[in-house]
C-alpha cells in the first residue's frame, strides 16, 4: 500500500495490515506476519486499541513457537501502553505479590457473594484489550513457570473486575486466585 493510506485511511489500512497478519500467522507465513504487525506497531497515528489484533497475532506466534518467557515479556510490554505495569526482575515480583497478597486479605480485595453478582458489564475497550492482555500474559507466565508473575497477573485481574466490572476472563481469575 502507498504510504499516504496510513494518513488518509488509518482505520482501513491498519484492518488491512491485521487480517495480513492474522492470514498469515495462519498460513505459517511468521516472518511475513511479523512484517505485517511492525508496520502497524510503528505508525504514530494509531491508537492502542487499534493494536489489538496484531498484539494478538505477535502473542500467539510467540506461544506457537514455544517461546513463553518472549510471549510474557511481549505481553508486559503491551500493558505498558495501557498504562498496567508491572514488575520485571524477580527480586521485585516477589515484593508485589508479597504486598499483594497481603492485600488480598482485606474484605475489600476478596468480594462476597453479592458483591459480585452486583459487578456490572466491563464496557471501557481499552480495559478490555488490558484485560485480554493479562489473560494471556498469565497464560505465558504459567507455562514459564514464573509463579510470582502468575499471581500477580491473577491479582491485576480480579483488581481490573471489582474496578471496571466484569470480563470473560474474570472467573479464571477468581478460581486461579482460589487455587
């Protein structure tokens, strides 16, 4: 596509570039696919919404590839532009979940029963993206075994419903905090 599309037809060209990418991701295409999301990724004029279907597609080809700590580490990456960050060194991740877990034992963090069937719809989109975000994230952080990281992520989650309401991935958070 002619450069100028990025700036006359953002919305079209980035949904041009993320079915690419996703097509192919599937066709096994991974350094075409890779071409495809880092050209989204660099423009300027788009927003972190518009991101999503590529963060995806890097995501999963991570994953694919049997790459979870690179997965994770992408995944925290793209929360930091959602303004979630979180710690990177394990020194500093077991001092969160520490606080964190600490936290959790306030009435406020665990919600009873009627608080939760209270909990409204999560209906802000780039909550969403975030919450999406930490679902894959914690699934990365699982299968690296970084159990700190999983916690936390877990915590985020549960932190992001009470705040924001509830999600698709809000009851694995609540049964991965039980667990």
């Amino acid at each position: 596509l002619p450069a100028e599309t990025w700036e006359e037809h953002t919305n079209l060209t980035v949904a041009l570039h993320s079915v690419g990418a996703e097509a192919e991701r599937c066709l096994g295409n991974i350094i075409q696919a890779k071409i495809y999301c880092s050209t989204v990724l660099q423009q300027k004029n788009v927003s972190v919404l518009d991101t999503m279907r590529v963060h995806s597609v890097m995501i999963d080809m991570l994953e694919q590839g049997n790459q979870m700590k690179a997965a994770l580490g992408y995944c925290l990456d793209a929360l930091d532009t959602v303004g979630c960050k979180f710690p990177r060194g394990s020194m500093a991740q077991s001092l969160h979940a520490f606080a964190a877990m600490k936290q959790s034992k306030t009435p406020k963090y665990i919600p009873d029963l009627d608080t939760v069937d209270s909990l409204v719809l999560m209906k802000d989109p780039e909550k969403q993206h975030g919450m999406e975000l930490l679902e894959a994230a914690s699934s990365s952080a699982y299968f690296s075994g970084n159990k700190m990281m999983v916690f936390l992520l877990c915590s985020r989650r549960i932190k992001w419903t009470i705040d924001y309401g509830l999600h698709t991935s809000s009851p694995s958070a609540f049964a991965g905090l039980a667990g």
